[in-house]
C-alpha cells in the first residue's frame, strides 16, 4: 500500500492551517517590527536630494506609537487607521520633512481584507492621498 503522497497528492506538513493562521500574534510582531524598520528608514533616508537625517525624540516617538498600535489591527481596524492617521498628521505638523504613512496605509490594507472589497474602495482616496504626501514631501 502506497504511502502519504505517492501518487501525486498533496500533504499539508503541520496541519490543515498555515502557520500564520495558527500564530497570529506572530505574524503581528512581526508587521509591527519590519514597520518600525521601514518608517525610520523613510524618515532618516527620504528626500530629493536622498539625505541623512538626524531624528529626534519625536521621531522615534512617534514611529513607535504609530508602529504599536498595529498590533491590535485585527480586532479595531477602523480606529488603528484613525489613530495613525492622526499620528501621522501630527508629526507631519511638527517636522518640517512631512508625515510618514507607512503604518496608515498598514491599517488601511487591513481594513480592506477584513471588510471587504467595498470597504477597499471607499479607502482609495486615503491611499492615493498618503502616497502623494509621502511622495511630494519628501
């Protein structure tokens, strides 16, 4: 008797679920940690000339902020994009190199899995709008 896999079947290795299913909060941390590395990059390197920034306090503030709250985007989705958002604007506000949308446009990508493709779109002008203020700030 052939064993699992002979003629040509696939066998799931671990389960019916991926390993992202099964670990959530892993998959979390992890958005929240490769964010954090994108959005001071953008702050610190960004701009036309590419240049070397020196962030402050506030920059790291709010990286860390804006980055923390995304650990909770599964269960509040709306209210994380409402709060980097704000967050965003906010910083953007008190420095003189413009918002940085990264973890917003995070949220918003959540918002659009989670609720759907309506959802998605009703977001749009939000996504085009962050990335033409990331673009023409910078």
């Amino acid at each position: 008797m052939p064993g699992p896999g002979a003629y040509g079947e696939v066998v799931s290795v671990g389960g019916d679920q991926a390993w992202w299913r099964r670990y959530p909060r892993v998959v979390d941390v992890a958005v929240v940690l490769v964010a954090l590395f994108l959005t001071l990059g953008m702050m610190r390197f960004a701009g036309r000339p590419p240049t070397r920034r020196v962030l402050g306090p506030v920059d790291y503030g709010y990286a860390a902020a804006a980055c923390a709250v995304l650990l909770v985007r599964r269960r509040w989705p709306v209210g994380v994009l409402v709060v980097t958002v704000l967050l965003a604007v906010a910083h953007g506000a008190m420095r003189e190199h413009g918002p940085q949308f990264l973890p917003g446009q995070v949220a918003l990508y959540t918002i659009a899995v989670a609720r759907g493709g309506r959802a998605g779109l009703v977001a749009r002008p939000y996504g085009r709008w962050s990335g033409r203020g990331v673009r023409g700030r910078c």
